[in-house]
C-alpha cells in the first residue's frame, strides 16, 4: 500500500477520533432476513455469484510452480487449478471422467499427474488422459483420448487467481480485482507464499460469516478477552471498489500517531487492512501476512470455510513457531468468537419469527457488500 494512501488513512481515522465520529452512509440499512434463510434466493446467489460469475481460486503463490493445484468447490461444482509443465495455469472439474469421483482434495504441490484415488484413473496436468491402470477390456469401445477432465475458465492477475465454475467465457482477472489492483500490486501479492491453511464448516448462510470481517464495531464487546484489548472498535472506515471493498481495523497504538511528526507514521504494523473480493473473498493483511478467507457455501445453511495463511517469502523453522501462533490466532478468535456468532443469528432468522435485522450507518462497508451483492444479483 502506498505511503500516501496510508497517511490518507491514518489523516481520515485520526481526525475522526478527535471529532468522535466515523464515516457513515446515508441510510440504516434494513436486511430481510430471507437474505440469509430463503431456499431461492441461494438458488440464485448459487447461479449468478458463484457458478456464472468468476471466484478467487487462491493466491498465485500456492500454484507458482509445475505440478502445484488448489481444489476447492464452488456453487455446488468440484473444481481444480493446476500449473502445468508448460507453465499454463489450467482449471478443470475436479470430477473423474470414470465414475465422477473427486480426482484431488485440498491442495498440493510438485505432482506429475493427477490421480483420482477411487480406481486409479490418472490425468496429465494438462487434463488429458494418461491411464486407466487395471482397466483390461472394461472400457472397451470409450476412447482416452474424449475422456480428459473438463475444462473451466481461470485468470490470474495482481497475485489473485480465479476460476469461473460454468460456462465457456474466458476470466478476466484484473477487471475482478478492479479498483483494488493498486494496493494488492504494492502489496506484491503474487510474491506470497502458502504456509498452511484450516479448513472448518458452519451450519450458517455464508454471508452471515463474510459480515464478521467488515465491520469492527463488535470487537470492544465481542472480542472484548482476545483481540479487543488491542483494536479499536471505532472509527471506522473504508473503500468500496465497484462490488469490491477495502476495511481496515486498526489497532490502538495508532492513535499515538497523533502526537508524531507525518514522516513518522506507518500504517501496516498497527492495522489489519482487508480487501473482500466479490463475493466471497477476503484478503486479510496483518504485519507479515495474508490471510485469505475463502466462504463456500453448500446450502442456504451451510457453508465451508477455507483459510490460507500466505507470508512473505518461505517459513523457515526460525519463523514456523510465529507462524504457527499467528494461524492458531485466526483459529481461536474465528471458531470460538465471529463464527459461533453468525450460527447463532442463523438461529433465530430461521425461527421464521424474525423478519429483518439493521446495519447501523457507521456499518458502513457491510452496507457496501449488501448492496453490491444486490446488483450482481439483479
Ligand atoms: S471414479 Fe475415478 S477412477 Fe473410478
Ligand atoms: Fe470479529
């Protein structure tokens, strides 16, 4: 991020403090709670955000090399990207052409063909057919040559990579990192590299869990035992870049900026600065990493969650031990605090009793997320 964009920030967030106020929109935002509970208003976010429409597959640096592949499943549909011997990023169902098992899990990296581990069908990297080990005559009369893993869509652009699960047209990868392509490129995102990742499910909309990362208004009560002895709760501020968006929550420390000279000020060790990516990303940067927060939801009710945590350059076993606390960091506050949380609120929209809940105007990027989603909708 740029220095002036972060005394921009740091300017904004310090004259607010001093006024006692903080950016807000216009209106309160009144949410039906069928947003999170309707059967076909899923069936259409299911089609247009996450089948028709491209989503964040990973960052480039877990498939910066031949043979590495991310899976994960989007709107219902298994799909992998894979970098190829030949350097070309490829995106396929992850869907075996044999009896429609998955073909990988999770992710990898180095492999030489891709291995589908029910009867051993085994796929080059570019998704053609290399084997059907102990297959004799079974197949006699089907062809290997017709039965490569079906292609889909991928783009990477600014670090971000992203595949589209349905549908022929090519990604366009940086007009989805819009607006946000000045910050991730200073960043240097693409030079991040995976260190581990956790995986958990919730049985909750997926929207419910994406609410909890942009607004900080929660963290003097929620977070009131963990990270709220650091953050502030308020002011707060934020970016919208088209259905894109940019929040920060900034730690307490920050405020003492205002008793320093400007040419002292830096934002990056006393904020955590995030970039939600349309519709279900979040890429969070603390200090000296990404976070990255994939919500792939399963059902109106259900949704996984896949977090990445990417740093700077390889962890080495001086840096594992930190590493390892600040993954177990996200863990604890996600699973025992913001997520436990959103199930709650499932709970009682799903009573049927409750028909709408509000966004206070100060929770102002949640009110841009909701009302891009509108649009990408309609
Ligand atoms: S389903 Fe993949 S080899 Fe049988
Ligand atoms: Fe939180």
């Amino acid at each position: 991020m740029r220095r002036e964009t972060q005394l921009e920030l740091i300017r904004e967030l310090l004259a607010h403090h001093a006024a006692g106020t903080t950016q807000l929109a216009d209106n309160v935002l009144t949410l039906p709670a069928d947003v999170y509970t309707s059967e076909s208003h899923w069936q259409a976010e299911r089609v247009a955000l996450f089948r028709c429409r491209p989503v964040v597959a990973c960052l480039s640096g877990a498939v910066a090399s031949a043979g590495d592949y991310v899976s994960l499943t989007v709107g219902g549909v298994p799909v992998v990207v894979v970098r190829g011997g030949d350097g070309v990023l490829r995106g396929f169902r992850n869907v075996c052409r044999h009896r429609a098992s998955s073909v990988v899990s999770d992710c990898g990296s180095g492999a030489t063909s891709l291995r589908c581990p029910f009867h051993a069908w085994t796929y080059r990297l570019d998704g053609s057919l290399l084997a059907r080990p102990q297959a004799g005559e079974g197949f006699c009369g089907t062809h290997e040559s017709e039965l490569g893993l079906a292609p889909v869509p991928v783009g990477e652009s600014y670090g971000v990579v992203f595949v589209r699960a349905e549908g022929e047209e090519p990604v366009d990868a940086a007009e989805l990192v819009g607006d946000a392509s000045q910050d991730l490129n200073d960043f240097a995102v693409g030079g991040y590299v995976p260190f581990d990742r956790w995986e958990s499910s919730w049985p909750c909309n997926w929207k419910l869990l994406v609410d909890t990362f942009l607004e900080s208004y929660h963290v003097f009560s929620l977070h009131r035992t963990t990270v709220g002895r650091y953050y502030l709760s308020q002011p707060m501020t934020y970016r919208g870049y088209g259905p894109n968006l940019r929040f920060q929550t900034c730690q307490k420390s920050i405020l003492e900026l205002g008793e320093a000279p400007e040419e002292e000020w830096e934002l990056l060790s006393r904020a955590t600065v995030e970039y939600l990516i349309a519709p279900n990303t979040i890429l969070s940067h603390s200090v000296d990493h990404f976070a990255v927060y994939q919500f792939l939801p399963t059902a109106v009710d259900h949704t996984d969650i896949t977090m990445t945590l990417y740093t700077p350059e390889s962890v080495t076993d001086r840096t594992r031990p930190h590493y390892e606390r600040t993954l177990e960091l996200h863990q604890r506050v996600g699973a025992s605090e913001d997520f436990p949380q959103a199930v709650k609120i499932q709970q009682s929209l799903a009573s049927g009793l409750v028909t709408e809940t509000l966004v206070g105007r100060h929770e102002v990027a949640l009110i841009h997320f909701h009302q891009a989603l509108d649009q990408l909708l309609s």
